[in-house]
C-alpha cells in the first residue's frame, strides 16, 4: 500500500524512515562511545580484516547493499545505458571534477597539515559503490540508473583509482610547486575491494529477484518479499556506523580540533557536489530520479576504499586514515540531510508523463 503523492514527504514517509536522521546519530554516538569507554575494543575489531576493512563492517556494508540491490528491476537496465545526459555528466562529474574539487579544497583548506590532506584527497579518488545506493534509494531517485552509475564507477575504480592517486599527490602537486607524496596500492587490491563490496550484494540481489519472480511471480516478489527483506538496509547501515565510529572513538573524541579542521572542506565538497550536480541535472533535461541519482552517486564517497588504503599506505594511526574516518562521520549526516533536501525539490521538476509518480511505501520498503 502507498500513500498519496498529494500527500506531505513526511506522511509518505515510514516512521523508521521520517527518524532516520535520528537513528544514524544515535549509531554514530554509541559507536563513538563504544570506542571512548571499552578499552581494546577499536583493536578487537580491527584485527579481521577484509582487503583492508574490519571483518564487521565488511558485514554491515553487505547486508546494507543487498536489499537495495534485490529492489533494482534489471530487466530496465537498458533505458539507462541509452541516456547520454545522465551517463557522459556522470562519469565527468566523477572522474573529472570531483578529484579535482577535492584536491583544490584540501590545498586550500588544510596547506599546514600535510597528512590530514592527503587523506581528503585519497578519499576524493574514491568513488562511491556502497552507501550512495542508500541515500539515493530514501531520495526515491532512480534504482536502475544507481545500479548503472555504480557499477561504472566501480569499473573506474579499479582502471583509474591508482593513476589518479599518483597524478594528484605526486604529479600536480610538482607541477605546481607543492609537497608531493607517494601512494602505494594495487589495482588488484582495489578490485578485490569493489568485487567484495559491489559483486557480492549485486549478485544476489539479482539472483534473488530473478529466482523470487520465477518462483512465484513479481506481484508476490514486490508485494511480500520486498517489504520483508527491505529494512534489513536499514539495520545493516547503522550496524555499520556503530562499527566504524567504535573502530576510532578515541581517536576523533581525543583530537577535537583537528576533525573539525577536516570536517570543513568536507562539508563543502558534499555541498558544491550534489548542489551542482542537482543543478546540472535539472539544466539537461533530466526527470527528478535520474537527476537525483546523478547528485548522489557524485556527492558520495567510497569511504571503505579510502580508509583500507590509507591505512595500507601510512598506518592505522597515521593523519591519513584519520581523514579518510571523519569522511564518513561527515557525509553521514550531511547526505542524510540533503536526502530531505532532495523530496522537497521535487516540486521544482516536470511531473512524469507516464506512469505513476514515485512513492514511499509503508514499512520502510524504500530502504
């Protein structure tokens, strides 16, 4: 059952999803708490590790993606690739103006603190393959276009990530007579992280939409098992976030003024990303979904990447790791919030010429 379109975003909203804000400060509070007062807790569950990321959030973040991804109608998939005005703005958005955007605000933002900038721009080169799927799905944006626009990124990831990290941190830096620094990491680690964290969810999201619609028909399979396995995104992002922020608690409550130091071109990044990707969208012509799906997929981070390759690089307790960490405490809320931000602007589109305009159905199913 769905509510009216006439109706307010906040009615159309579950009351998991209308404090949802609510929930994912209180995850990022207990884990930080977690982190402060269990001694050897951030150790503990450091110690297993999947390419580089702590065995537990490695769950978290699948368990995250796998509703999403059994949600994705992938017999559509193909309307997707055809859209040159979502595609081609995409791929410069990702690859061309947001390394950029996030190199320009480190220099400009943190010139005095080498580390912390390397880290802001090693979290810049990493694209989104994860949590953008969720923004994008509570922003009702465009299911198959996220699941396109990831799994392009992911391509890129494994392509350009490495060439990228050398041309920001060593090669334009030199060029203009700035400090450079060396980056060490694998195209076949990079790989194994977005075939782990992208590969496994999306083939069985697929496997299960495929097997549940032949089983039993797609009436049942949207209707009864989606609505069941929906709010198990949900659960696995504010697992996640507990994980994470308990892994350093100790580190962000003890060091105060330097995550706020980081947390500012941070909060700018997110902010000119998804605003001018918005903008952008809406200038080509693009429908509300599609456009929604460009300003997320461009405004977030891969932030798993980003942490598992600083800490391979310069050491868990190292300034770089400890900007790829405040990435996430900062693009959690902040994305949250534009999340509200974007239902709002929907007012601001064309109405859809056919077919009926999206909804959030009851229970959380859109998580």
């Amino acid at each position: 059952m769905t509510r009216p379109a006439t109706a307010p975003v906040a009615a159309r909203l579950s009351f998991l999803d209308r404090c949802l804000a609510v929930w994912i400060l209180a995850a990022m509070g207990i884990g930080l708490g977690l982190g402060r007062l269990v001694p050897g807790l951030g150790d503990a569950l450091a110690k297993v590790t999947v390419t580089g990321v702590s065995l537990p959030i490695a769950l978290g973040l699948l368990v995250m993606m796998y509703p999403v991804l059994a949600k994705v109608r992938y017999d559509r998939l193909d309307t997707v690739t055809r859209d040159r005005r979502l595609l081609i703005p995409s791929l410069v958005i990702n690859w061309v103006l947001g390394p950029a955007v996030m190199f320009a605000l480190a220099w400009l933002f943190l010139p005095d603190l080498p580390e912390y900038r390397t880290g802001l721009i090693i979290v810049g080169l990493a694209r989104c393959i994860a949590m953008v799927i969720i923004w994008n799905d509570l922003a009702c944006g465009d299911r198959e276009a996220a699941a396109v626009l990831v799994a392009l990124n992911s391509v890129f990831q494994v392509i350009a990530f490495s060439a990228l990290g050398w041309f920001y941190l060593s090669v334009l830096p030199g060029l203009l007579g700035l400090e450079t620094t060396g980056l060490n990491v694998s195209v076949g680690e990079i790989a194994r992280s977005v075939l782990i964290f992208l590969g496994i969810p999306l083939a069985a999201g697929f496997l299960t939409r495929r097997l549940g619609e032949k089983a039993k028909g797609r009436a049942w399979y949207e209707a009864k098992l989606i609505p069941r396995i929906g709010p198990f995104a949900l659960y696995g992002l504010l697992f996640t976030i507990v994980v994470l922020f308990a892994l350093q608690g100790e580190a962000i409550t003890s060091r105060p003024f330097d995550v706020a130091r980081i947390a500012l071109p941070l909060l700018v990044y997110f902010a000119l990303m998804w605003a001018g990707s918005m903008a952008l969208g809406r200038a080509v012509g693009l429908d509300y979904p599609r456009t929604t799906t460009l300003a997320f997929t461009a405004a977030g981070n891969n932030f798993e990447l980003a942490i598992a390759v600083a800490i391979a690089t310069f050491g868990a307790s190292s300034g770089q790791a400890l900007a790829g960490v405040v990435g996430p405490l900062i693009e959690v809320p902040v994305l949250i919030g534009l999340v509200h931000v974007a239902l709002a602007a929907r007012r601001y589109f064309p109405s859809p010429t056919a077919g009926p305009p999206a909804t959030a159905p009851e229970g959380s199913a859109h998580v």
